[in-house]
C-alpha cells in the first residue's frame, strides 16, 4: 500500500543503533520521521486499514515484531494476560482510558528503551556533545566524503544538516550538549511537543521533490503510490487521498500545502492520535456496543491487537509489571 504511514504516535523510523553513512539511509531516524505510527491516516474510510498500525500502537514497535511468530493459541494466551495488566481498576472491563493510557504508556517505554540502547551502544556517558554523536552516527565526514562517489555527497551532507537541525530543537538549554532525556528528544521528536516544528519541516523536505518549499498534488499522492506501469487502475485509497488533498489538507486552495499545512496533515492541532487509536480498536472489538471490553472481547479479536506468527511479549510481560 503506501509507504507514507505517518505520523504519529508518529513512525518507521528510528534508529536502534547508529549506523555509518551507506547503511544510515534506510534506518536513521532522521529520513522519515512523518512515519510515526499512531496518525489519522490509519482510519479512513475508503482505504485498507493497515493491521501493523494496530498491533504496533497496542504493543509498540519492538514487540509487535515477536507476536508475529507466535501461534494464535499462543497469541490468545499471552494477549489474556496483558489485558489483566490494562484493566488497572480490576472491575474485568477495558475503557477506552485505559486502552488509551496504554497506547501512551507502549509508546513512551518503546522511545525511552530505544534511546538508552542507542545511547549505550554508542558508549555516551552522562552527556553527548554533538562532535562525538556526528562521529559516532556518520564517521569522520571528510574521510567519509573522499571515499564515497561525488554524487552522495549532497545526500551526506543533507543528513547531517538535518540531524544538526534536529539536535539544536532537542537541545533545551542552547549548550551543544544533549542529555540522556534530550537524546531521547533526538531520536524520537514525535513524541514531544517541543520538536513539533522539526518534525513538520522534515516531513517537507522529504515529499517536497522540487525544493520549492512546498507540496503539490503530485509530490503527495507520488511519495505514497507508484504509478503502475502496466495501466492497472488506481486504487480506491489512492483516488481517496486525492480528495482528501483537495478538501482538507490544501485550507487555503492554492494547490499546494506549506508549511503550516503540513503541520496540520502530520500533526493536527485537534487530533488525538491515541485516543483515535483506542476508539478504533473497542469499535471494532465491541461486540454488544458498551463502549467497553471484555477480556473475551479482546481476545476473540486477537488479530486485530496482536496478530499471530505477530509481538514482543514474552519480554514485554516481564518487563511491564510495573505498568
């Protein structure tokens, strides 16, 4: 289907442990940070509903993947024991609240843990000048440069400005140097307010193929669908996302999205990502329509949560009892 999740909870995306610069296309951070997971673009009508974005916003990133090699018995079983650990009043219902404080609480851990392990495997200590992250990430840049064609190196040198961009957002107190809690930030600016703007600019320059600083009908609709060559006609999502351009996501009708337009398409000011996800996923569990679940309820459903021969919970049990 398309290759644009976005947004989200914000993902696809973030990097586990630094990679140097011919490896660091396909899994740094900073390349598709509109990938984020938990986003108004899973749940509209007219498009098939990607199942990942389900099991990755219950489960988180990380763990969806071990789910996938799990049987259904063993799937059911273990999904049994995460809904007790949800259900925080013990009254033998899910809310929405609590799927939703869930949601927060997977996504939030899955940043937290990602950071520290990039942060340890990078060998930072209390705190990481930038010097030291641009040598660990990218090399020593010129050594870099002189091996590599001279055509990467624009695409080089472009990621390393716009690690730099994203560096100076996380940096709260201006001295060059990030924290552990700032790395954090860094790594996963989805998940803070304060890295909205970086986010929104990112997500620009990646579908603005031009350079004109702004994004046309072609550049939205070409950076999710490949046109096919062989005349099939296009799909029905496709055609949907055609309308939703036109309608929502260009406000002022000049063709384009800028920048602010972008910010409302990514990261709307009055969408709740989460929220959107726990509403979704009781409405399409909720068989007697409380508004509530039961632990039967989830689990008859467990392929819409977990998958199986689908997520990371044998670790996940362990580690969640503080939940």
């Amino acid at each position: 289907m398309k290759s644009l999740a976005i947004v989200a909870f914000l993902t696809a995306l973030l990097v586990v442990t630094f990679a140097k610069p011919a490896e660091k296309q396909d899994e740094h951070q900073s390349d598709r940070v509109k990938d984020t997971k938990l986003s108004d673009e899973a749940h509209f009508e007219g498009k098939e509903h990607n199942v990942d974005y389900d099991h990755e916003a219950f489960l988180g990133e990380d763990e969806a993947k071990t789910f996938k090699d799990l049987s259904p018995e063993e799937s059911r079983k273990r999904l049994g024991v995460i809904v007790d650990k949800i259900d925080t009043d013990n009254d033998g219902f899910v809310t929405e609240e609590e799927l939703k404080t869930w949601i927060e609480h997977q996504q939030k851990q899955y940043s937290a843990e990602n950071a520290e392990q990039s942060w340890k495997s990078s060998g930072f200590k209390s705190q990481v000048e930038w010097d030291e992250y641009l040598q660990s990430a990218f090399g020593k840049v010129e050594e870099e440069l002189n091996q590599m064609p001279e055509s990467e190196h624009m695409d080089f040198t472009k990621m390393i400005r716009r690690d730099k961009a994203r560096w100076n957002a996380a940096d709260e107190n201006n001295d060059n140097l990030l924290s552990r809690d700032e790395f954090t930030a860094f790594l996963h600016p989805e998940n803070f307010e304060r890295m909205r703007d970086i986010v929104i600019q990112e997500t620009l320059e990646d579908v603005d193929k031009n350079g004109d600083g702004q994004i046309s009908l072609a550049e939205y609709i070409g950076d999710m669908y490949k046109e096919n060559n062989e005349g099939a006609d296009e799909p029905e999502w496709v055609k949907t996302e055609r309308e939703q351009f036109s309608q929502f996501r260009d406000k002022n009708k000049d063709g384009f999205m800028d920048l602010q337009e972008v910010g409302e398409w990514i990261l709307p000011t009055d969408y709740d990502h989460m929220e959107a996800e726990a509403k979704h996923l009781i409405y399409e569990s909720d068989k007697n329509k409380d508004k509530k679940l039961t632990k039967e309820e989830i689990v008859d459903k467990y392929d819409l949560f977990v998958g199986s021969q689908a997520t990371n919970y044998g670790e996940s049990l362990q580690r969640h009892d503080e939940f």
